[in-house]
C-alpha cells in the first residue's frame, strides 16, 4: 500500500535501478505516517562513512504526539539495506556520477519502506521530450476515444 509517493523525480531524473530500504522512524513518526501527512517531494539520499541517510523528507507530527519529545519534522532518517547493496552504491554514486531519489514510501508487512532509484538527471531537453510524449499520449487516447464513439 503505498503512502507517499516522489512524481517528480521521474520528471527530473532518468531512474536506472531500483532498491526498497528499511527506514528507522520513531514512534510519532509513523502514526503520522499511517495518517498520510508525509512529504518526500524535496528529500534526497546520502551515503556517509558506509552508512544511507534520507535527507529532507517532511514528516508534520500529529497534533496529539507524546508531550515528552520534541518531533523534528525533517530530521535525517537511517534508510536500512544490506551491506552489499551498499557497497554497489556507493560504487555508482561516487564513480559513475549517479544520485540516489526517494521514489516511493509504502507499507510491507506492516512496516514502512523507502524505494529508492539510482538517477541520473536530466537535461532541460530531455525534459522537454518526456514532456511532449506524454502530451501525444494523452492526445492519442483522445483521438481514439472520439474516433470509437
């Protein structure tokens, strides 16, 4: 079930490969996920001393959260993966000039996972391309929906 979700990464980025992590949260954290109010649009991922960190990612604390803490609502959160799959990032980030993007926050099993891609960004023409595609597709499916009536 997916909670949050980064369309424009796809605009900005050409996504090579996909990975879901784990993501370390407290507990106010994901009852206000489970209450939708997260933002991943600006947030981004780092890799620091072998370690992946997701950075800017917006999590308003529900109005009712514990009166002991004081929720930071874009903390840096621990994003969880095996240390291969580290080690294999960290070899395309800092050598073939790739990003790492949030693209998707969703539920499995119960828990809360981060897919994140491996981009590379896009040029404004290329923008522009993705752009007139899915113009044409969207005046494609028009066509035919005017021509089978």
């Amino acid at each position: 079930m997916s909670i949050a979700q980064n369309k424009k990464a796809f605009f900005d980025y050409f996504i090579e490969d996909k990975y879901e992590a784990g993501i370390v949260l407290e507990g106010w954290e994901v009852k206000a996920i489970r209450e939708n109010r997260i933002n991943i649009k600006e947030a981004y991922v780092i890799i620091q001393r072998g370690e992946v960190y997701l950075i800017g990612c917006h999590v308003t604390p529900l109005g009712a959260a514990s009166t002991h803490i004081r929720p930071d609502a874009i903390r840096t959160r621990k994003l969880l993966l095996h240390n291969e799959e580290i080690s294999r990032l960290i070899g395309k980030v800092e050598r073939s000039g790739y990003t790492l993007v949030p693209l998707d926050m969703h539920f499995s099993k119960g828990r809360v996972k981060v897919q994140i891609g491996l981009a590379k960004g896009k040029k404004q023409h290329d923008k522009r391309d993705t752009e007139k595609a899915k113009d044409w597709e969207r005046e494609k499916g028009r066509i035919m929906r005017a021509h089978n009536k």
